[in-house]
C-alpha cells in the first residue's frame, strides 16, 4: 500500500480564496483523521470520521472550515474564506482498526499571504 | 474528555548519554499508549507502543514503561545518537477505531556530538 496519500503537499495562496485540501487513507482502515500542526499550537485534531460518518468536530476552528468524507477512500478539508492565521501543515491520517495504529499523511503545508 | 500532558518541552543530551520523556493522561478507561517521531519536515511515525495489559516493553534502544495507578508512561531511549534528534509525541487513547488519539504537545530531542 502507498500508505495516506495527501495533495497538495505545498499550497501558497492569498486572504479570501477557497482552499481544499485532499486523502486518500490507507485501504481498509475505517477511521480517519484531519490534524493541523503549527509552532504555537503543536498538532491539533480538528475532525475525525469513522467509517465515513463525522464523530468528533469539535476542533474545527470556525465555520469556515469543513470536511467531508463522501467515501471510504477519500475525504477533504475545506477553508473558505482562508486567512493568513490558517497558514498551517495539515496532516491526514488514518487508524489501522487491528492494532489501533495511526497511519500520517505526508501533511499538505498551506500558506495564507 | 482524554487530557495528555507531556514533560519536558525541549530536551538536550550528549551522544550516547540516556533521554526520558515523561507523559501522563487523565481518562482511567484509556488503554493504548504509542509515541510517535517526526523529524524535520517529516511526518510523525510510530515507533512504540504499549498497551495496558503490560508496564513495560523494548525495542532496542527504545523502551516505554506503564504506570496505569499513576496514570502515566515514559519513554527512555538509551545511547542515544544523533539521529534520535527530533520531537517525539505521546498519545492516549481507549482501544477500539473509533476513539481518537489524544496527543501530548511533544518533546524536542536535540542529541549534540
């Protein structure tokens, strides 16, 4: 397996504009997992799904972020309008639902000008 | 919900010499203890984890100590190398896909020559 595949792995954009940001989780893992790392914040959880259905998005800073997994196989997050204090890494991952293991993502490094 | 606290934020040590971070959690029901590494500009990846049937286990130089009374664990790294150098997390979750890992805010490890 190619493991948690994320795009884009870069993204530069200006105030204002819609970004959205990709997964793909490991085949056959049934949770999954949107994280956003900064320096002042460390690695937040900002939503999680279990075989698709949203459990927990109680992280997810404001409305103008969502996330949707309309699959087993694919999920996006959402930011509109973005801000610069959006500038973040965003980590996709997902759970092995054997060992409890949690699979990252390579991250998708956003930067709000 | 799961509170994960985690000491020291940064920490330095000589080649060769040991490193121990320290973690504790407060949700009793919570049985699934990994840490994860990420190094610069990486991922986090798991390299241990321990489970709270046993105290302890060990890989290598690796080793991860359990105190469920206490309600804290430990990782030790022993002759340590340059190549630990990187922030290590703890996480906290109940077994079972469908919780969430519950991550401490990191240890940065810098091993000097």
């Amino acid at each position: 397996d190619a493991g948690v595949i994320q795009s884009p792995r870069h993204e530069v954009t200006e105030m204002g504009q819609e970004v959205t940001l990709r997964c793909k989780p490991i085949s056959g893992h049934n949770s999954l997992f949107w994280y956003r790392q900064t320096m002042m914040r460390g690695l937040e959880l900002l939503i999680y799904f279990n075989n698709n259905v949203p459990i927990d998005d109680s992280g997810m800073p404001e409305d103008r972020f969502s996330a949707k997994m309309p699959n087993a196989s694919f999920s996006t997050l959402k930011i509109q309008p973005s801000e610069p204090r959006d500038s973040a890494v965003y980590f996709c991952a997902s759970r092995d639902r054997n060992t409890g293991e949690l699979f990252f993502g390579e991250g998708s490094r956003l930067t709000v000008l | 919900g799961e509170n994960v606290e985690q000491h020291p934020s940064t920490l330095s040590v000589q080649e060769g010499d040991s490193a121990v971070i320290k973690c504790t959690y407060s949700d009793s029901a919570s049985n699934y203890f990994p840490w994860y590494k990420q190094e610069l500009g990486k991922r986090p990846q798991l390299i241990i984890d321990i489970r709270s049937n046993v105290g302890e286990k060990k890989d290598q130089r690796i080793a991860v100590t359990l105190n469920k009374t206490a309600k804290h664990f430990s990782l030790h790294i022993t002759e340590t190398q340059p190549e630990d150098s990187a922030v290590y997390f703890c996480a906290a979750s109940v077994a079972g896909t469908a919780s969430k890992l519950t991550f401490g805010t990191g240890t940065r490890l810098q091993v000097t020559l």
